[in-house]
C-alpha cells in the first residue's frame, strides 16, 4: 500500500503544479454546486422555471459529487502534502474544510433547520384542544365521516403534515 | 390539502425550498420536487403529474368545532410551542405587511398582498377580495355557466362557496338578520332556511345540501401567478 502511494505521489513538478490547479478547480466547483442552489431559491427572491429547475438537478446530484470530489481531493492532497512545504499544507487544509462543509451541506435539508418537521404528529379531541384558542383558523377535512382541524398557527411553521383520514393518505399543506 | 397517493404508490413529502414565495416539498421516493399551492411536480422524475386535491375548508375553530365535535385536531409540538416558534395570534397581520418580489409586467389589478378568494368553476377562475365579501354577503355571481354564491361565517372570517343550483332551480339567498348566533340564510325562491355548511334546515326545500365549490384563500400576488387568465370580482356601480 505505501508503495502505491509513493507511486502515485510521485509527481513531477510540472504535474504537482497540475494536481494543485485541479485541486483548486474541484474545490471551487463543489462550492458552486452547493451554494448556487441555496442562492437561487431564498425566499424573498424571485424563481423562474430555469432557476427552479438548475437548483433541483445541482441538489439532486450534489450528493453524490461532493462525496466523489472529496474521495479525489483526499487522494490529490495526501501526495501534495508529502513533500509539500509548511505554507502549502495549510493552503490545502483552508481549501479542504470547505469542501468538506460542502459535502456536508448538501446532505442537509436547511429548509427544516428553519421549520422543523413534525414527523409524528399527535392530535387531540376537539373538546379537549385547549391550545386553539375560537378565533384561531383551522384547515378542515372531512373524509369518510372523520373529521380533522389543522391549526393554521401549527401549520404556518411546519408547512405540512402528513395523516390518514378517513382511509385516506394525505398530505395537509399550508 | 392533497391525496399523497400517485399511480397507486403512497408519497411522503418533505419541505424542500420555495419558489416565488410559494414552497416545494420534495416526495422522499422520488424526489419529485412539488408545488404546494397547485400540487404540480415541476422537477424530477414524476414531473407534470398533479396531485389530488382534498376538499378542506379554512374556517375558525369555533365554528369547526360547532360543526364537527367529534372531530381530532393537531396538537403543537410541544419543544416548538415551548421556544414560542409557532405563528403568534397576530401573524395574518404581519404576514400581510411583508414585501412582495416581483417582475415589472405584473398584473396590477389588485395590490399583491389583497387576500382573495379563488374560485375555479369548469376550467374558469374568479379572485374575489375578501374585502368585498365582508362588505356584503352574501355574494351571487355567475362562473361560466354556473350559478355560485360566496358566504361569509358569522365570525366574518371563515369563508364557503356554493353551487347555488338545487334539483335544476338556480336560487337566490339573502342573510336574515336576527337575534341569531349562528347565520341564517333564506333561499328567495322558497324561503326555505339554511345554514353555513349550506344544508337546509327547514322549509320547502329541508335537508337539502348545495354543492360545495374549494376555495382557494390567497394573496393575488401568488393566485395570479398559478392563474394567469383570472377574473377579479368588482362590486360596480350600486
């Protein structure tokens, strides 16, 4: 295994000038398909179709990419750093961290680090929901006979809840 | 409110960004990204499909509750309640007051945060103001070919919409004022009494029940977006 990784690190310095620009062009690119999303689609800003449509493919894939660039990088810096100077170890740590905060930025939802979901959603009767107050507004659904209110308060911050009413899955939007 | 069931699979959706103030959830077996206000996927793989809607009326709890007894109702969680998170009492008037982002060649018939109420009868669709509704209910007025009435709740908040046709007959319905809590209304035609679930309650034409029309409660700014070719509702000359 050393011996693998001397050979694969040893690089001439024309292609250790190489590895670095590729390195720094991944890193920058893993940024760019992390972030551009999250500007695109902050509320308060206005979406196109194109606009919606570039955020959902960079969020599908990025993933997957930021994984792949960061297994590459990881390889590309272990050689850099044998035989790397002070100076240019640190440049490779400043340039690491954030592809690793990408990495892991793009396995989050931040939309739910805003509003919480609520994936076990309890109920209560209506005789006894002495946390709406008669003037708060409900979404109501009646199927099947089974009726069920929605606070809008509640459903202002979670956005939606999923139930089964009546027989039937559904989703409670707001 | 949506069916989450597409083709026969059960989707589970979570939130997953916005677009125009309007937000996406994301189905997790998929990944099907979906408008929530038109139930549309716009991106991913099940993209054009449309959910189905859930008939569902927004209403005060009082009246809900006078209406449905047996009925369950969402509990707060009780960690966001507790870091006071949810919605305060007075949110509707603050939300109202935010900015709205957009183009230039927007339709300006109304100012973007009107709340309205969005009807959409044979393929047509009519905004009304909620305003005008409190101003007069309730509302007798024609979508296409259909005879509708918009009803104001004697909370002068909750909303429901008719089809005002019973066995053929087109009705005509006033408000009785009275000694009344709940609303009494009187068909015209047969002075028959109904109330705000549209049931008759006596007369002529008792136990009858008038065809519910969704209303969609919006700001015009989002309901002109997914309705471009939209009426607007004008009171006139009086």
């Amino acid at each position: 295994m050393p011996d693998v990784l001397t050979r694969f690190c040893n690089w001439t310095n024309a292609n250790r000038k190489l590895v670095w620009l590729a390195v720094f062009v991944l890193a920058v690119a893993v940024l760019a398909i992390v972030l551009t999303p999250v500007f695109l689609i902050a509320p308060f800003k206005g979406q196109t179709p194109r606009t919606m449509q570039f955020s959902f493919v960079m969020r599908r894939w990025s993933p997957l990419l930021t994984l792949i660039v960061s297994a590459l990088l990881l390889a590309f810096s272990v050689g850099l750093w044998r035989g790397g100077r002070w100076w240019s170890r640190a440049f490779l740590v400043i340039l690491l961290l954030p592809v690793f905060a990408a990495t892991w930025m793009a396995r989050q939802n931040h939309f739910e680090w805003m509003f919480n979901p609520l994936p076990n959603p309890a109920y209560a009767k209506s005789s006894e929901a002495s946390f709406v107050d008669n003037d708060d507004r409900v979404l109501a659904v009646t199927i099947g006979g089974e009726s069920v209110a929605y606070p809008i308060r509640i459903m202002a911050y979670h956005h939606l809840v999923q139930d089964t009413v009546g027989g039937t899955p559904i989703v409670a939007t707001y | 409110m949506w069916e989450s069931t597409v083709d026969g699979r059960v989707l589970h959706f979570r939130l997953a960004g916005i677009n125009n103030q309007n937000f996406i959830m994301r189905d997790e077996e998929t990944g099907t990204w979906w408008q929530q206000v038109s139930g549309k996927a716009v991106n991913g793989p099940l993209k054009g499909k449309q959910l189905k809607r859930v008939f569902h009326d927004e209403l005060s709890f009082a009246i809900w509750r006078g209406e449905a007894p047996n009925g369950r109702v969402l509990r707060p969680d009780e960690k966001i309640a507790a870091a006071n998170d949810y919605a305060p009492a007075d949110w509707e008037a603050r939300v109202g007051k935010m900015r709205v982002v957009e183009g230039t060649d927007v339709d300006q018939r109304l100012a973007p945060r009107t709340l309205v109420l969005g009807l959409e009868v044979d393929g047509k669709s009519k905004a009304y103001p909620l305003q005008a509704l409190r101003n007069q209910s309730p509302i007798m007025d024609m979508i296409g070919s259909t005879p509708i009435m918009l009803l104001l709740g004697h909370d002068k908040r909750s909303v429901r919409a008719f089809d005002r046709r019973v066995d053929g007959r087109r009705l005509e319905f006033f408000e009785q004022i009275g000694e009344h809590t709940m609303l009494h209304l009187v068909d015209g035609e047969t002075n028959s009494t109904w109330n705000f679930e549209g049931k008759a309650t006596s007369g002529l034409l008792a136990g009858k029940q008038l065809q519910k029309i969704f209303v969609l409660e919006d700001y015009w700014f989002d309901w002109r977006i997914y309705h471009p070719d939209t009426a607007v509702y004008d009171i006139g000359p009086r």
